[in-house]
C-alpha cells in the first residue's frame, strides 16, 4: 500500500456521509463507509489514516487563557476542531475528507462533513 501521497486537486466541498453504524459519539466521528458528493454515492473500502486537529483559529485562539487554550487543544472544546480521514474509495481514489464540528449559526448543533482533496500516489 502507498504511503506517500501528493494532492492531486483542492476540493474543498461540503458532503454528505452514510455509516452503517452510527458513531458513539457525534462529534467524534469514524470514518464514514460512503460519501455522497455531487449525486454519486463513493464506496470507503479503507481508512489510510486519520488524524484530529482541535486548534482554535482566528478570534476564537484569543478567547481563552493561555493555560486553558493548550488543555483545549488536547481534549477539544465545544465546536472546535476538526477529524480528518484519508480515504480508499472502490475504484481505487483517494481523498482527504474531514468533519469540521464549528456550528455554522446558533441553530446548527452539529458538525458538517467536507470533502477537502484528492490524492494521488508519488
């Protein structure tokens, strides 16, 4: 299996997601097992990786005490962050898609899902 890869094209889409079991935790998502993006639903046939990123960015890093931002940056606090799979779809591409869970108005309580890249092999 490669381990090296090289953004083929940005994205930068917002998706939808199917899991054939719910995940446990809504802001903590696994991997989904399809993405549907632009009409077409593409099968996960693996997770290459998958990495979080509970940074706060902008006005939100100047929010909080400097001891209090780093505890924020290891555990995550309430609509910051982001989890990000490397996925293998059937047919053998590769993308980069991530669940960011920043609400996007005081009605949204969840998170949105965002294809980000394609990948190729180098």
């Amino acid at each position: 299996m490669q381990d090296e890869w090289s953004p083929l094209r940005f994205i930068s889409e917002k998706i939808d997601v199917e899991h054939e079991t719910s995940p446990h935790l809504i802001k903590k998502p696994t991997a989904p097992d399809s993405i549907l993006w632009k009409g077409q639903n593409f099968k996960v046939e693996g997770v290459i990786s998958s990495w979080f990123d509970y940074s706060r960015k902008g006005r939100m890093a100047l929010n909080m005490r400097p001891e209090n931002l780093k505890k924020a940056e290891r555990r995550g606090s309430r609509g910051v962050g982001r989890f990000y799979f490397r996925v293998r779809i059937r047919g053998g591409r590769v993308f980069d898609i991530y669940y960011d869970r920043a609400p996007k108005d005081a009605g949204d309580h969840k998170g949105h899902w965002y294809l980000w890249r394609e990948l190729e092999a180098i």
